[in-house]
C-alpha cells in the first residue's frame, strides 16, 4: 500500500519533472479575503442559492464576491474572488484533466494541504474531467478529509454553454463527496471569464443543508436520508470559514506558476499527453 505523505517525498524532490514549480512557501492572502475573514459571516441573501448559479456568468460582480454564510436552509455558501494576471480560462480548463492522475501534481495546488488524488474510474490522463469523479485526500483546516468531486457539465446545472463559449468563460462544476461517508455533500462552481491583462475566478460552494444526499440513492428517500444527516451533522461558521481560507490559498497559488506549467506540460507540448 502507498504512503501518503503531505508535501513532496524525497524521492519526488528527485525524480518529479514537476519539482520546479512545488513551493512550501504560499503567498499572504490577499486583503480582499483577510477583509471578508474579519467581518464574519454576511447576510444569506448577498450570495445567491444554487438554483441561481447561472447568474455567474453575467457581467460585473455581485454585493458579496467574497464572503461565507449560513443559509436557513442549514447550508454554507462560500465566495471567494481569485484575480489572475497572465492566466486565460483555457488553462483551467487544462489543469482540472491534467492534474487529477497522480499526486504529485495535485500537492503544486497546495503544497501545505494537498495529499493524494486519483481518478475513481482508475484511469489516468485522458485530457477530460467532466463525467469523471476525482478522490482526493486533503486538508481543510487541520481536519484531514477523504473527499471527491464528481464533474459534471456545466449545463446539467443550468449554464448556457454557447453564452459561456461566446463570453470566452470556463465554468468548472462539479458534485462535492464526503467518501467515508458516502454522501454527496454539496456543489462547487468555478466560473473563469477573461479581464484585462488575465482571467478572475468567481468560486462558489454550496454546502451542507438540502445539498446533502446519499451517494447513489436517488428521489424521496435519498432527500430524507440526506435531510436526516444533514441535521446531524450541520455546516458550522467556522467549517465555512476553513474552507473560504482554503480556496483562496490554493487558487493564488497556483495562478502564480499556472501559466509556465501551461507552457511546459499542456496541449501541444512533448508532455502533454502523460
């Protein structure tokens, strides 16, 4: 059985081709996140329910791009802001395929919380995500957590695909898995638009509350099943807030190197099809 390991083995600081771009050493958080951390949670009617997520991909920003809290319907959300200078939206597109195959590229994202990742179906790099359910093992705060996401399109879930392709936006969508518990917990939105001199990411997560439902188990009696652990188990301030913090370190950081990791290993490249 492999050992997990946080950060890189010695043996990947020798052997990686990816060793250049893992850096123990993350950025501050930007000020815009210490701002939304520091004024706790905000109204639920600034960050929109799940069933208005198509809204993303309009113009402008919304009252509360960053921000988290508690629904009540018992769920989190969670916004949070990335600004990428010299990153497109196809590089995203790129690295949520690439990344998802072995372990070493999934710890570059965060190097201080990233442990393990692989791809359910047992298959490595095949320049896709969407159908496909990513496993990781991860830490969110300092609970280490057996998760996955299971993606899927972003018109299963309302998006127009042409107004997204006309708009040159990438929407990542995926279903959150709690895998020990084999429930699906909630959603996550990743909504990439070009800007001036890069791309944003628009981040959003929905979970906990009526989100939650048992892996595989379908209509009323999943709903009640997912009702009943929802209650047992409720979202917290203080789990949204981790997660918050988490997203934001990650997407910093890896938009900081995305786009020579783009240049040496993406499309085109003599590495791009490993």
């Amino acid at each position: 059985m492999r050992t997990l390991e946080l950060g890189f083995s010695k043996g990947e600081m020798t052997d990686s081709p990816y060793r250049r771009y893992f850096n123990s050493v993350m950025a501050p958080l930007p000020g815009h996140v210490l701002e939304a951390l520091s004024k706790g949670p905000v109204a639920h009617e600034l960050l929109a329910p799940f069933n208005r997520v198509a809204g993303l991909q309009e113009d402008g920003h919304g009252l509360a791009e960053t921000a988290y809290t508690i629904a009540p319907d018992g769920s989190a959300r969670i916004a949070c802001l990335t600004e990428m200078p010299g990153v497109t939206p196809a590089m995203w597109d790129w690295w949520f395929a690439w990344h998802g195959s072995e372990a070493p590229r999934y710890k570059l994202w965060h190097p201080l919380a990233h442990v393990d990742v692989a791809w359910a179906d047992g298959e490595g790099h095949t320049g896709r995500y969407v159908g496909r359910t990513s496993n990781i093992v991860e830490y969110v705060g300092a609970q280490r957590l057996n998760v996955g996401v299971r993606f899927v399109a972003p018109a299963d879930i309302g998006f127009d695909a042409k107004e997204l392709a006309r708009r040159g936006q990438v929407a990542i969508c995926g279903r959150c898995l709690v895998r020990d518990l084999k429930m699906e917990a909630g959603w996550l939105v990743h909504l990439i638009r070009p800007v001036p001199g890069g791309s944003e990411m628009r981040s959003r997560f929905w979970i906990g509350g009526p989100h939650v439902n048992p892996i595989g188990m379908t209509g009323g009696v999943g709903r009640l099943v997912g009702r009943a652990a929802a209650m047992l188990r409720p979202i917290s301030a203080a789990q949204a807030t981790e997660l918050l913090i988490h997203d934001a370190q990650e997407m910093n950081h890896l938009a900081a190197f995305l786009p020579a990791l783009f240049a040496e290993f993406g499309p085109g490249t003599t590495e791009s099809g490993s």
